[in-house]
C-alpha cells in the first residue's frame, strides 16, 4: 500500500540487549530506530543496572522520542525496547510500551495482537484484579499475569512465563527482563518474526534482522513458534514451552518487513522480487516502462522488469520526510495531501504505456488517485498490477487491517475495481504464485488476510467474517 495514507501498519517492534555493555540503551536506540517501520507513534526503552530499573517512553518517531541526556540516564546492560503502533488502546502515551511492573522486577514488550482477552481478563479477576478492557489492553494484561505469577505464586520470569501460555491466545512475539535476564517468546504459530544475534560479548533480540545489521550483531538463529529463549550470565538456555507449528503471516514478506531482512532464512527483497517474476510469467503486458508505487513496491517492479524485459523507471517520487502531522489541510488544499507524499515525473510519464506495481490494494482510495495522478502527468495508459493476491478478509493479529466491509476486494470483483481505479487494466498475484515466490510450503504461512483461514482462534468476531460476500456494482 506503498507506504502512504491508507496504508496497512504493524502493531510495534520489539528489542532487547543483555550483556552488551554500558550502552546497552544507546544499542537499543539504534536497534529501534532500524524497526521504526513497524511502529510510529511512541517509543520507549527500559533498562536496568542490575538493582533498579530505568524508563524513558515518549509519543513520536525515535528520532524525536528521545534526547542525549535521556539516553545517559538508562544506565545498564541489559535492556528492552519498543516502537508502537495502536490496534489495541488509544494512540498516545499512555499505552506506551515496554511496560515496566517495579513490584515484580520486570519490563515486558509486546508485538501482536490478542483476538480474544476474555482468559486472561477471567485469571486476573479471579486473582483478584478488577480488569476495566477500556483502559487495559492486551499486552498490559499479558504483563499483568506473568507478574502475579512472578509475585503471588513467587515464580521466576522463565516459570511464570510458562504457566502464563495457556492464558495466551493471540499473537505475540515479545521479550522481557528482569534485572539479571532477558527472555524472548513466540506464540505457537509464529505469526511474527523474532530473532536472536550476538553482539560483542553479549546478546541483541529483535522483531527483523535489519536491526542486528545497523547494532553490527551478528545473527545466530529465529526464535522457534513456542519456544522460551532466556540470556542470562550463564549464555543461551531454550524452552519448548508449548509445540510449535509455524503460520508466519505472509505480509511480513508483501509488505511489512524491511526488504533487508532475513525471515526464516529467505530475504525479503528477493521474494517481492520473485513475487515481480511470478507476476510477468502470469500478466503479460504490451507497455513502454515498469514504474512502481515507492517504496514497497519498488522489488517486485524490478523483478517484473528483469523478467518481461520492460524497462525499470522511477516515475512517482516519494518525498521521504513526510511523517504524521496534526496540522491538516485546508479545503482547498486537501485534494493534494497525495502530491505531499507522491510526485510524478512528466518526463518519464509523457506518452508512454505503463505498468504500476504495487504490494496490495486495500481500501482503494489511494491507488485510484495515484492512477489518476499518472494520467494526468502524461501516462498513455495504466495497468496496475498488485504483487499479492486481493485482500478479503480483515486481521485480527497486529495489523491494523479496516472491517471487512471497507476492503475493496471484499465486496467488488477485480474487474469493477478496475473500472473504479479507473485503469487500462488491473491484475493480482495469484495465490499460488505469492506461495512459489516464497521458496516455502504454504504450510508454513497464516494467509488469514487473502482466504479467511485464521490459524489463532478470533472467538466471537468469527461470526462476522463473510466468505462469500454479494458482489456490488461499481
């Protein structure tokens, strides 16, 4: 959804450092600022000089989230970070994560989402917790019930963790620390991506491995599906907590994770590549030039390239320094909020038949102005072709994906969506050509967003998910 209003985002990014030195928070600074694609709208680190803890959380990008003299005052060498982006509580400040339970000696992060709470809100209540689902949201509950464990039960992280699993239905690939341990745990699905490096005489955890390449870590293994991952003075110990079966969401390789990631030993880049090769083997299309919507569609328009023979432009222009602004347009100006993020280039443009790639169409709204943008710089004619397959169904597992009702391929066919981007023509990925670009057995995947199939129960919002919806007319 190239990046710009309308576009998909990920519920956060998490990061953790043990045993890396005194600048573990200056580590984490510039682990998290490598992960600022999954969450964008606060940020926080934790760290902890192995007798007390210290916290900074501020609302914002990393850049500005944090100054010199905050950095200084995390002392330590064990740390947590995150970045986040709302899909459960409000978006501001006070959902900040990590979130820091002094009582019980532990900071916990969280990157997922829970579909369902009502395990952990009946746990807690019974506990005797008063859980109020407006103020609390998941991942706070999450840190709620691994520190009564921790103080109630008198459990050590790892313990308490463990009797915390089966209270745990939803997504998460999180960490959590206390003062002489760190600890990195994903849901039995694996849904999203969690990985351990070395560092110096330490250890770096982390949502994607692009952050190990900016901290200069040196990357050892993923965290399984199930598996409990403790760093302690005595190194590396896993646990098999519950078994394992890998679902990985599959728009961590269409458009979430950074293409200089490593999922499961696959770069990123080279599968949208591929998913552009599979593209050109199944739309052959007579055009001038490949243009894609930048940045995330940029890989597969250079696979569709390489492998039709059609000549790589760069005809849309992102300006790079747009972020959230609260200071909106004027009438007269809102129709050009687009040209703010995106601009074309006549020159290119003029005259010629082009191919649009991008990742994915999800409401529609902005890929038909980008269409009509094209046109307008000079475009003979505009096919787009989106380097997934249609998106139908919403998520429920850290994506702030609409209601099934607002996606476009949910209630309108591909050929009336053409007619409504107002396009030559428009084509998707199939389904088994997304898997073939993969290099891995749909097995492995959670494809919840294109078929409906949800790997982690969703309870009670099952029963509105509609499979074969009434088509509509443009």
């Amino acid at each position: 959804m190239s990046s710009l209003e309308g576009s998909l985002h990920e519920k956060c990014a998490v990061f953790g450092t043990f045993g890396t030195g005194d600048d573990a928070a200056r580590t984490t600074f510039y682990g998290l600022w490598a992960l600022q694609h999954r969450g964008q709208e606060s940020s926080g680190i934790v760290t902890t000089d192995g007798t007390l803890f210290h916290q900074h959380t501020s609302p914002g990008l990393v850049a500005s989230a944090y100054r010199p003299e905050d950095l200084e005052q995390l002392v330590g060498d064990i740390s947590i970070g995150h970045n986040r982006y709302s899909t459960s509580g409000a978006a501001d400040d006070v959902h900040a994560q990590p979130i820091l339970k002094r009582e019980a000696k532990l900071a916990f992060a969280h990157n997922g989402n829970f579909p369902v709470t009502d395990k952990l809100e009946k746990f807690l209540n019974k506990r005797g917790f008063a859980i109020d689902v407006h103020k609390l949201n998941d991942s706070e509950m999450m840190a709620e019930v691994i520190a009564v464990f921790m103080e109630q039960d008198n459990l050590s992280l790892e313990e308490a963790i463990v009797q915390s699993y089966p209270l745990f239905d939803g997504a998460f690939s999180a960490v959590a620390m206390t003062t002489d341990s760190l600890v990195a745990f994903r849901d039995h699905c694996g849904i999203r991506p969690l990985s351990i490096a070395k560092l110096g005489d330490g250890y770096v955890v982390a949502s994607e491995t692009c952050a190990f390449d900016t901290v200069g870590a040196t990357f050892i293994r993923d965290v399984l599906p199930g598996e409990m991952v403790t760093i302690d003075k005595d190194g590396i110990h896993s646990r098999q907590v519950v078994p394992g079966t890998l679902k990985l969401d599959i728009f961590e390789f269409v458009y979430f994770a950074r293409p200089d990631s490593v999922i499961e030993g696959k770069s990123v880049n080279q599968v949208r590549e591929n998913m552009g090769k599979e593209l050109a083997r199944q739309f052959k299309i007579d055009a001038d030039i490949v243009v894609p919507v930048p940045d995330s569609g940029i890989p597969a328009a250079l696979g569709y390239s390489h492998a039709s023979g059609i000549p790589f432009e760069m005809g849309l222009i992102k300006n790079r320094y747009i972020h959230r602004t609260f200071i909106r347009p004027s009438a007269q100006l809102r129709d050009q909020d687009l040209k703010m993020k995106l601009n074309p280039l006549p020159g290119v443009l003029g005259g010629k038949r082009v191919i649009l790639i991008d990742d994915s169409i999800v409401r529609g709204t902005t890929t038909r102005k980008i269409a009509r943008m094209l046109y307008e710089a000079g475009a003979k004619e505009v096919h787009i072709l989106i380097s997934s397959p249609p998106v139908k169904f919403p998520d429920f597992y850290g994506i702030n994906l609409p209601n099934q009702a607002d996606l476009i391929a949910h209630h309108m066919t591909p050929h009336m969506i053409k007619d409504h981007l107002g396009v030559d023509s428009l084509g998707y990925l199939s389904y088994d050509r997304m898997i073939r670009a993969t290099g891995m057995p749909a097995s492995s995947f959670s494809t919840s967003c294109f078929d409906g199939i949800y790997p982690i129960a969703i309870g009670r919002q099952q029963d509105a998910i509609i499979h074969q919806p009434a088509r509509i007319h443009a």
